[in-house]
C-alpha cells in the first residue's frame, strides 16, 4: 500500500475543473448507462418526498438489476457465480433486536478452518436503505477477500434520532466478535467496512472501541464516507445537483437524523472537525468524483494519516456516489473492489487470492 497522494491530487484536480456541467456529461460510459436506467426507473430526487416514498423508490441498485435484464442477464446468475452463502440473523440492540446478514464463501477443499471477518455497515443517509440494497457490496467483499461479511442494519431515523444507529452498530461490533467463532470466523481478524453513512458508523466503531477499551478493528475500509458537517466544501459545490446524491439529498439526510442542530458538533459527525483519529487502525478511503461527499473523503484520510494511520486513499473518477456495489455493470467498481479486496486481505496476512 502507498499513501495514494497522487490520487490526492488528482481529487483536487478534479474538483478544480469541473462546474457542475451534468452528472450524465462527467459520467463514464458506464455510469451513463446505470443512470439512464435509474431515470427510466422514474424515482423524485432525493430530499423531495416524505420518508416513507423515499424508502419506496427504486434505487441505484434496482437500475443495476433493471440494467442486467435488458441486457439478457439474471442478476441472480450472477451471484449464485459468487458462491457466497447467506444467512439472515439479528444482533441484541436497544432494547430489542437488528437484522443482519451472515455471508460465507465457498471457498471448497484446503479452505483455512476460520476466515477473517469484515462487519460491514450500509448507506442510506441513515434515513433509507437495508441489507437488500447494499448486498452486492457485501458478496463482493466476501467473495474478493476470501472473508465471511456480517452486514449490519441499524435502527433508521427519523424514528429513532441520531446517536441510536451508531449504538447500535457498536452494539453489533460486540456480538460480531462474540460470535464470530460460530460463524467459522477467526475473532482476533476482524475489520470494518462501510459506505457513505455506514462508512461514518465504521470508523466510529473503531472510535469507540479504542475509547471504551475494546478490541480494535485490524483495518477500515471507508467508502465515500460521511466524514463531516460542511455543506460548503468543493465537492458540495461542485455536485451540488449531482445524481443520484446531491447537497439536497444531504441536507434531507440530516435534518431527518439529528436531534436539533447541536448535533453537528457531535465528533461522530464532524470527524474531520472535531474527532480525534489518534490510535486507529490503517484504513483504505475510496472516494468518487461526482460527489458532494468528495472533499470530506479527502479530508478524512488526511486526518487519518496525520493522526498516524497508514492510509491508501483512491478517487474514481466518471462514477457517482453509490458505484461501489455496481461491479455487474461497471467496471470502475470491479476496480475499487479490488482495491479494497487487496487492503483487506494483506491486512488479514491472507495468502488466498481469486
């Protein structure tokens, strides 16, 4: 791993030279498909509708899914490929119980007894979304890491206010490690991952664990990460109407999620702020270009780094937030993945490659 700094840069650069020209126009061949179908889908923008329509709309993944069926494909083809097993269990929260899912590679004979494990936490502005919407990401990080995922879901606001989805991920980060023998998992190999808010809750989860002396994460994986509190950055500036999320769509998330505005002072959501990042694990920060949450993706590994993190930051650009889990359809995303997968398993010590 390197510290990615001429990816830095070029995030940098990106941001200067774009003007907020169209996310169909700086999107790749690609993007532009997954999108066109997403508009054919006809979902509002975000930030537009009452909570309970937005939840009801068709998302980014339903156009990957919509997009591989015009294509003369069946999505579940393509994961029965990974051969990833899944098993629905819940986790003990806040006074009463969670989902969550429990993904197993087949890795056939020779397999080591016990696999590293990676809790995974999904996005969703912590308002929309489930384990459903995000599971591409999850069996991709099983299948590409050699590694059982327990993806997490939260209690959701506006019904339960922020700080409840980052208690219960805590609290899902202890039972993950109570029991990861069960599910065949080394307990002592255990990272986090997340994406856009899930990757917020991710790094909070090694926050408090090194906080309340618990055992730490060995590695985070941070994908376009909510990082912070300033609508006002570059990035908000220059995707300020970018689809599928724009500054909108953010101030949407937020104003259904915290309690009053005292909150944005809370280190859990201004990381780039006000946390402190000393003592964390190394972590792998993906970014994307057409993005409002670019700039604070930067600002984060930075800080990390500062902090003494060894960090590899990586910007993709001609994709929107919400690519990661598109490596059906979009090549970028296999890229990403890989990186990823690459982070994860050299922090594992893993010697087991696809």
């Amino acid at each position: 791993m390197d510290h990615s700094s001429s990816d830095a840069k070029k995030s940098r650069a990106q941001l200067h030279k774009s003007d907020d020209s169209g996310t169909m126009e700086r999107s790749d061949s690609d993007m532009r498909r997954v999108l066109t179908k997403l508009q054919e889908l006809g979902p509002k923008p975000l930030g537009t509708q009452s909570v309970e329509d937005t939840r009801n709309q068709p998302t980014p993944a339903d156009a990957v899914a919509a997009l591989l069926v015009a294509q003369g494909q069946e999505p579940s083809e393509l994961t029965a490929k990974l051969k990833v097993k899944k098993k629905d269990v819940t986790y003990p929260t806040g006074g009463g119980v969670q989902a969550a899912r429990v993904y197993t590679p087949d890795l056939g004979k020779g397999a080591a007894s016990s696999l590293p494990l990676i809790v995974y936490f999904h996005g969703g502005g912590w308002v929309i979304a489930d384990l459903d919407t995000y599971e591409s990401s999850a069996m991709a990080l099983a299948h590409k890491c050699s590694a059982i995922v327990v993806s997490i879901d939260y209690r959701h606001a506006p019904e339960h206010k922020f700080p409840a989805q980052h208690e219960d991920a805590f609290n899902a980060y202890k039972w993950a490690l109570q029991n990861a023998k069960s599910w065949g998992a080394n307990p002592n190999s255990v990272a986090v991952a997340g994406e856009s808010a899930g990757g917020n809750l991710a790094i909070n989860v090694a926050i408090m664990a090194r906080d309340q002396d618990i055992q730490r994460p060995v590695y985070m994986l941070l994908v376009y990460p909510v990082a912070g509190v300033d609508m006002n950055t570059e990035s908000y500036q220059t995707n300020a109407n970018a689809v599928p999320l724009g500054k909108k769509g953010m101030e949407w998330f937020v104003e259904h999620t915290i309690r009053s505005d005292r909150d944005k002072a809370s280190p859990m959501l201004d990381l780039v702020g006000k946390a402190n990042l000393e003592d964390l694990p190394d972590a792998t920060v993906i970014t994307a270009e057409i993005d409002p949450l670019l700039s604070e993706g930067l600002m984060l590994a930075d800080k990390l780094r500062q902090a003494g993190s060894h960090v590899t930051y990586k910007s993709f650009a001609g994709v929107t937030h919400e690519f990661f889990g598109m490596d059906a359809v979009l090549d970028t995303a296999i890229a990403a993945q890989e990186v990823a997968a690459r982070d994860l398993k050299g922090a594992f010590g893993s010697t087991v490659s696809h």
